[in-house]
C-alpha cells in the first residue's frame, strides 16, 4: 500500500503576481517580477500536485493581464483552502516576507473584507506558513524579512487590507519572494537551485499551513 499524500483533498489556488490594475510589477537586472512569480507558481503547482492537492492559477499565460479582484474572484470560485500570491519586492534590505490581512480593509468603492471568518484562518496559519518557509529556506543565502499584515503595504495601509485579501472569501498570504532590486537576491532566484529551493520552501509552507 502506498502512503497517502499529504495534500489529498486540498485546494490551493496560485496567483503569480502581475499584470494587474497595479501594473507590470518591479524588475531586477535581469529578472522581472512577473516572469519569477509566474515560473515559481509553475514549479509551485507541479510539486503541491505531486503531494496531493488540487491546484488552480489565476493566470494562464505569464503576460495576461488579470485584475486583483478578480484573481481573489477565481480562488473563490475553485473553493481554495488556500489563496497563495507571488510576488517580489523593491526595496531597501534583502530576502523574504509573507504578508497577511489582520484586520478587514475597504476599497475606494466602500466594498469590505476578508469576513471575519476568512481572517481568523489566515491569522492562524500566517505563522505557521512564514515559519516553515524560513525553516525550509535554512542554508541559503536568502535572508528572513519577516512576516508582516497588509499594513505594513503602501495599498493596505489605505485600505486596511490589500485588494486581493479584501475580495477575498478563502484564506489568504502574499509573499514577496525577494529584494528584487537586491543583486544577492537575485542571483539567489536566478541559479537555479536557488529557484528550486525557494519553489520547495513555498510547497513546504502551504503544506505546513494546510496541515497545521
Ligand atoms: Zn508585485
């Protein structure tokens, strides 16, 4: 008999960040933002499928342009245990940061979210998440920023929440993958083996957070 896989009956939807209603996201030297999030959710997808889980993308081609609402849209609709988003960073500092809503948010048109519910699971599992993230990443040269709330964003300190956390019905992380504007940080993602490891870190931690 074989093992059961960890992940049987999950759902988890991928939304590689970028292009949206924000634009085309930030760029290294030589990688974009959209062109990471997009082959890690790839990677992402492939290894959470193998440990069992049902896998949705919010995306099907790397440049088509989808709207924050309607990404969360799609993770609600496929039903997802889990809304993980893909994205990388440019700022001062290196390394990786998972973000969660703490608090319900407001956009422009006065639409509210997450329901309280939907914030009590990502409050619970954001840790468990960013903790196993860390922990899978142990080795590398890819350094701990932290975990933070949508507050702690330029858009979610004006709204209290980002647009795709307040859209969303399923509980939901962001992580920003990288410093892409950091030389360390992207030459982390573009080795290869440092790409593969942070696509099995990121399984890693939605395995954890699914499990927890
Ligand atoms: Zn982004």
């Amino acid at each position: 008999m074989s093992e059961p896989k960890p992940l049987a009956g999950k759902r988890v939807c991928l939304d590689p960040g970028h292009p949206s209603e924000v634009g085309m996201g930030t760029r290294g030297r030589v990688l974009t933002e959209v062109g990471v999030a997009w082959t890690i959710a790839l990677r992402v997808g492939g290894l959470l499928l193998e440990r069992g889980a049902v896998v949705q993308l919010t995306k099907s081609a790397e440049r088509e342009n989808v709207v924050n609402q309607k990404r969360a849209d799609i993770a609600n609709r496929f039903r997802a245990d889990l809304l993980l988003r893909f994205h990388c960073d440019a700022a001062a500092g290196r390394g990786v940061a998972t973000y969660y809503p703490d608090r319900q948010g407001k956009t422009k048109r006065g639409v509210t979210g997450p329901a309280p519910a939907v914030l009590a699971v990502t409050k619970r599992i954001a840790p468990t998440f960013h903790r196993a993230l860390i922990r899978s990443l142990a080795g590398t040269t890819m350094r701990d920023r932290g975990l933070k709330t949508d507050m702690a964003t330029a858009i979610g300190a004006m709204q209290g929440a980002l647009t795709g956390s307040i859209f969303s019905q399923v509980p939901v992380l962001l992580v920003e993958m990288a410093v892409l504007t950091n030389a360390q940080d992207e030459a982390f993602l573009r080795d290869p083996k440092g790409h593969e490891r942070m696509a099995i870190a990121l399984a890693d931690a939605a395995q954890a957070a699914l499990t927890a």
